[in-house]
C-alpha cells in the first residue's frame, strides 16, 4: 500500500465522530497493513505537557518496562528520540537507528528498553498540526520482520496527517449530560513502586472513564497515565508536581495533579482526579480548532459579546484586520457568523459563561434543556 492508499482509506475511515481510542485503534489497523510491527501501541498526549493522556496498549510493550520507560520518556528526556526532541524537528516521524545513524547501542532507550525484549527497531509517528502534537503511534520490529524502509516512513508520515485531523476532531466535546456530576475531585495514593495503595470512590469514578485499553493481564495496577504522571512528579526537583487533563470517552474531560509525598520515609504520590474545571476549556476547545493566538484571543473576545470595534481597540489593530481574522475563524470552525460561532462552542462543547440554566455542575446544559428561543 503506497502513501496516498493508506491516506484514502484512512480518510474514509475516519469521517464524523470518533473517540480518540476508536481514532487510533483504525489508524493502527490500515498503518499496520501497510507497515507490519511485532509490537506497537497509541497514545493520546497532552499538547501542553506531552504526557499519555489515554491509549491503546493492547499489543504495547509489558508491564515490568513501563515504569523505566516513563523515566526515560518524560524525567530524562535526554535519549535522542525523546518525544519531546521530536517535537523540536520537522516532520512527524522518526526511526531509531536512523537518528543514531546505525549506532543502536547509543541510545539508552534502546539499550534498557527494546534490546531486552528481543526488538531491533522503533519507528514513531507523531499525531501532530505543526504546532501542538496530540498523540503518538509507536511501531516496533524485532530480528525476524524485515527492518523499516524509507517507504515505510512515507507511507507512516502520509498517515500522520488525516489521523491527527480526526483525533482533534476527537478531542471536541460533545454529547449532553443526562444529569449532574460529582463536583469534587478524589484521591488516589501510588507506592514507591507506583503500584495503586489506595483510591477513594470519587477518583474511581473519573478513572474508570479514561480512554484507555490493556491486553489481557496488563494495566491491573492502574493507567498508564497514572504512571506517567507520577514519574514525571516524582521528577520534578521543584515539588510543583505534575498536572495534565485527559478526554473521557463521553465528550468530558478529567484533569489529574500529582504530587510526591514521603511517608515515613517511602515516597509516595498522591493524584487528584476530577472533572476539569470549565475555565480551562475554552483554550483547549479553540486550540483544537488549529487557531493561531490571535485568532484565539479575538474569537474568545468574541465570546465574551465584544464588537468588532471593541476588539480592535484592545488589541491596536484596525477594524478590518479582526475581520480578516475572523474570516480566518469561521472558516476553521466551519461556520459563517459570529452568531453560529458561538452556538458550535458554546451550545456544541457547553462551554462556561452560558446564560441560560440549568446546567450540570461542569457547567453544561443537562439532558433535554436548551437556551430559550
């Protein structure tokens, strides 16, 4: 399957809504078609802080490497296809024995991390719009496939493009409450092994609707996520501790705060789930979008009722050229006025700041109620 096959097909099959799970599971299957592995997985990532927000490890790599691997990836961050590095380059793939022109042996994450599972390479392809990467496919090969090609890469980095579009899609919230949501945040408690001690009824409540998938016998001990999000806390010489918001398979969002605690001499870390607060979404929302930061900033000044006049006089700028910006806007968005703008954000996503009650307690219209006519 050449690069433009892999492309059409994945288009077709990724057109509408689609969960971020559901995006990655079909990219996987027509990538794989194309660009066999032995051992692979998907990752939905935080574009602010790059950790897994959700994923599909099913057929990823096992459990005793995750903790090292999370070490290496989001504490280190010094091996030389460090998702972070990656996102510093152009494109949206990378080989590993590429980047270190032959010499696998340099790299630690090859070394602590794929020798000892008997795999030879690892190709990534980044789910990424140029400015904000939104997820991660990791394809690797062991001594009986044939190494990675160019044609690989191709038809890898042809994938990349339609598969961000409908993860970003994907992270869109949509769907009504059928009813309020708890409103407070609860606990979880991971051990020096990162193993879960303990965790209140709230924080299940929140865990148990991240999108995230194990293969049988895998992810007893927790998400991924969790993992993650506690090594990198466990990292930080700060002690701000770590902080990412993750989609939930039904439109809403989670966010997660960890913080390393010592208890009698063992450092554990403590994570708050909850439901994220309204006020961080509307960014998110328009981020997805693929606005530029001053398309950003006037279509919130949009928002919040501000004229066209209103807006150039904050900004320094002439009346015209928030017009061009908000052409620019509607075009994104997939609108024609200021009025359906602010019905897609606000009456599509139930963003805050919506006058007309009543809402959930995540400030969202409750099931069956709409603003008045």
């Amino acid at each position: 399957m050449n690069p433009s096959e892999t492309t059409a097909r994945l288009e077709r099959g990724l057109r509408g809504e689609a969960s971020a799970l559901a995006v990655l599971d079909h990219t996987a299957r027509v990538l794989l078609d194309a660009v066999p592995a032995d051992v692979w997985c998907g990752v939905v990532l935080d574009p602010s802080t790059l950790l897994d927000t959700g994923g599909q490890h099913r057929s990823g790599f096992p459990e005793s490497s995750m903790r090292r691997l999370f070490e290496i990836e989001h504490v280190e961050q010094d091996d030389v296809d460090n998702l972070r590095a990656l996102t510093r380059r152009p494109g949206r793939t990378s080989l590993l024995s590429r980047s270190t022109h032959g010499r696998l042996g340099d790299s630690k994450y090859y070394r602590e991390i794929l020798h000892p599972l008997g795999l030879t390479d690892e190709l990534r392809l980044l789910l990424r719009d140029g400015r904000r990467t939104w997820g991660l496919l990791v394809l690797c090969r062991d001594a009986h496939t044939r190494p990675f090609s160019a044609a690989d890469l191709a038809v890898a980095e042809a994938a990349g493009v339609p598969a961000c579009a409908a993860l970003r899609r994907s992270l869109l919230l949509s769907g009504v409450d059928a009813g309020p949501l708890p409103d407070a945040p609860g606990w979880v408690v991971l051990g020096s092994d990162l193993t879960v001690r303990s965790m209140s009824p709230t924080a299940q409540h929140w865990i148990d609707r991240l999108q995230e998938r194990h293969a049988p016998g895998r992810g007893a001990e927790g998400p991924y996520l969790l993992r993650a999000l506690a090594v990198q806390a466990r990292g930080e010489s700060t002690g701000a501790g770590a902080h990412v918001r993750a989609p939930a398979g039904d439109g809403r969002w989670i966010s997660l705060r960890a913080w390393p605690v010592d208890q009698g001499g063992e450092t554990t870390t403590v994570v708050s789930v909850g439901p994220t607060d309204p006020a961080e979404l509307t960014a998110l929302v328009l981020d997805v979008y693929g606005l530029s930061p001053r398309a950003r900033q006037i279509a919130q000044y949009v928002l919040l009722g501000l004229s066209t006049s209103e807006i150039a006089g904050r900004l320094g700028v002439s009346g015209y050229t928030v017009q061009d910006h908000l052409k620019q806007i509607f075009d994104k968005v997939g609108v024609r006025s200021r009025r359906e703008l602010v019905a897609e954000l606000f009456l599509r996503h139930y963003l805050p700041r919506l006058a007309h009650p009543p809402l959930s307690t995540d400030g969202r219209l409750l099931s069956g109620e709409g603003p008045p006519a």
